[in-house]
C-alpha cells in the first residue's frame, strides 16, 4: 500500500446535490445519532441516578464526565488509527464497539463499575468525532465544506436531543438503567445505518506501517497544530464553550425540579427540545460564514449563547427556557464554526480534528464537573455566573488573536 498522502490535485470531492454528497452526510449523521445519543443518554436522567445511588449532583454528573474523559482521551489514538485502516473503517469500529459496551453499561451493580464502564464507552465511541470532520473535509467540494460541517453538527444535535428524550420518559417507568439501555439499543441502527451508507474515501489513501507519512510523524503533525497560535485558540474555543454549555444541560434540570419551580422531571426533560435550536443554527452559522467569515460569525455565536445563559437566571420559567433555547443556538453555531475551521489545516486535518475534540470533550468533563460542584454549593445562580466568564473568556481570545477567514 502506498503512503498516506491528499489525493485532493485528481479528486475535487463530492459536490452538494450529488447522490454520493447526500449518502455522506446521511453517514455521518447515523454515526452522530449513534455516538451522541449514548454518550448524553444519562444527563436527562441524573436526578434520577442521583436519587438511586445516594449521590449529590456533582458525583451524578461523573456519570457524563467519565465518558466524556474517555473520549478525550480515545481522539488521538482514533485519528491515529485511521490514518492506517481509513476513515470509514475506524469510525464503523467505533460505533459498533461503542454500542455493544453501551448495551452492558447501564446494568452495573456499582457506581464506580459504571464510571468504569462509562469510561470505557467514551474510549470506544471516540472515533466519530475524533475523524468525522477530517473524513468530510477530505470527501467534500472545499466550497461546501463549511456548510457540510454545520450540517454533520447538526445531526449530532438531533442524537442528542433522541438519547434525553428516549431516556427519560422511559426511565419514569422502567428505570433508569432501562432507559439508558433503550437508548443504546436504538444506537446500534444508527451504527447499521452508517456502515450501510458511507461511500467509500477517494480523498484520502491510508498509510501502511511500513510506510513513510510524507507528513511527517504523528509527533510531528500533534506539534504542528499546538504550535499554530489560531489553533490553539480554537481548541480554547471547545474546552471552554463545551464545558460551559455541559453545565447548563447538566444542572438547569435540578433547578427547575425546585422551588420556585417545581417542575415534574418529565415536564423539565422537554426543555432538550431546546436541541432543535441547535440543529437549525449549526446549518445556518455554515451558510453565514460564506457571507461574513468566520470570525463574525464565531463572535456573533458566542454572544448569543452568552444572551441566552444570562435570561437562565429569571425566575420566570418561560424567559428560563427562552434563555434556554437562545443558548443552545449561540453554543452549537459557535461550536460548528470552529470545528470546521480547525480542519482547515494544510498538515494532519484528522489531528487537528482530534486535538479540537480533546480540548472539546476535556472541557465537558471538567467544567461539566465543577458546575456540579458551584450547584450544591450556591445553587443555579453560580452556574450561570461560571458559564459566563467561561464564555466571556473564550470570546476574548477569538477577538484579540483570531483573523478573519
């Protein structure tokens, strides 16, 4: 086999409207329902888990941060791997193997066994995100690429508004654990759905192990993007913008079931609706990067979901999930903004796709964790207040050091 090497000179890429186009993004949004779904499946249902197990709201929340840290650190080894075997063979091992661990997860008879195993499951579920974007920037007509990201993000928003809504309603009734279970079972038709769908890569040829990357080491292509100043930025973008973003999904529910609320917790499991909101900005913020660039459009995200966080400290439950849903549009147009630019990147795209995804899912992980510990401390506002100055700061760098593109 010949070494890696872009093919992008004889293969401009699929072209929106093509058939191939539209089998490609159908892929990739089956391996974003079945890798979003299951990693998020619990958030809907930690009150729930909570109360099973005896453990406070940030404890609960190691629940999503066990997985999440598991896929932050899975990313490199994926992006890796598919460098060798391909892209669309790494991410049907992913989703496959991550569906069959996420099937035993939820009937653990510990919780530390079932951080163990949501551990492990973020490990194994990895590969989509870690290659996902790197796949669609090789596979794809640079002139689309942007809106082909904003609309994979978007799928992504659809998985994990399904794994919230299944679980919980489920969970009322059955259990917890059955409505986790329920989730991952669906997950293994969307694994099915990708490796049916997906077109063979003829943007990109994987490297043999005896073969020389004519990009140099994986060492080598890891340096080159921590070593680029916008990079770098855009990586701060995912930790900090994910990790506050996490936080509110992961307390707001404990807010709303109390007082002055006291809302059921399957009234409070509707506000993923919220998700929708998502979907639609992530294809827009991809369509309005063409007319005003990407920095614009990133500063413009943030602020919105800055907007959004702050209407999320009044005490009337309609401005809440307005504030609510303004957030989650800001988040997701912002996250699709700079996901896609990290891959626009001459040396190692599915390494510098792996590096956005590990500051990304570090951020879910560590501020998702802290919010819990700001929550039982001083309750809804300090979260609010922490996810702002995250934000704040995010926006921050992206004005002083990002240039417009």
């Amino acid at each position: 086999m010949i070494g890696e090497r872009s093919v992008r000179g004889t293969w401009p890429g699929h072209t929106r409207g093509s058939a191939a186009y539209g089998r490609l993004l159908a892929a990739l949004f089956c391996a974003g329902v079945a890798t979003f779904a299951q990693l998020y499946s619990p958030q809907a249902v930690l009150p729930l888990i909570s109360a099973d197990l005896g453990v406070g709201a940030a404890d609960a929340a190691l629940v999503i941060s066990a997985s999440t840290v598991g896929l932050a650190i899975g990313v490199i080894p994926w992006s890796a791997l598919a460098d060798r075997i391909g892209r669309v063979k790494a991410i049907s091992i992913s989703v496959s193997v991550a569906t069959l661990v996420g099937m035993l997860v939820p009937f653990s008879p510990t919780f530390a066994i079932l951080l163990a195993g949501r551990f492990v499951e973020g490990l194994m579920v990895g590969g989509v995100p870690a290659i996902a974007v790197a796949y669609l920037t090789e596979e794809v007509d640079p002139v689309h690429a942007a809106r082909a990201a904003g609309i994979f993000v978007g799928g992504t928003t659809i998985g994990g508004l399904l794994g919230r809504l299944v679980s919980s309603p489920v969970a009322e009734v059955a259990g917890w654990r059955v409505g986790v279970f329920t989730v991952a079972a669906i997950c293994g038709l969307a694994a099915m759905g990708f490796v049916k769908l997906a077109p063979e890569p003829r943007g990109f040829i994987p490297v043999s192990r005896l073969d020389t990357n004519p990009e140099g080491t994986l060492g080598h292509r890891l340096a080159v993007n921590l070593r680029t100043p916008r990079q770098l930025v855009l990586f701060a973008q995912g930790f900090l913008l994910m990790g506050g973003f996490v936080a509110l999904y992961n307390f707001l529910g404990f807010h709303l079931i109390r007082a002055p609320f006291n809302l059921a917790p399957s009234v409070v499991s509707l506000m993923f609706l919220a998700y929708l909101a998502g979907t639609w900005a992530s294809s827009r913020a991809g369509a309005e990067v063409a007319r005003f660039g990407r920095k614009r459009v990133l500063l413009m995200a943030v602020s919105t979901m800055m907007m959004g966080v702050a209407m999320t400290l009044s005490d009337n439950v309609i401005a809440v999930l307005i504030g609510l849903v303004v957030g989650t549009a800001g988040f997701f147009a912002a996250h699709s903004t700079a996901s896609g630019w990290t891959g626009q990147t001459p040396v190692g795209k599915a390494q510098a796709s792996s590096l956005y995804n590990l500051f990304y899912y570090g951020g879910s992980s560590a501020i998702g964790w802290l919010g819990g510990v700001a929550f039982d401390a001083r309750g809804w506002t300090a979260v609010a207040v922490m996810i702002l100055v995250f934000a704040g700061i995010a926006a921050s760098l992206a004005a002083l050091f990002l240039r417009d593109a």
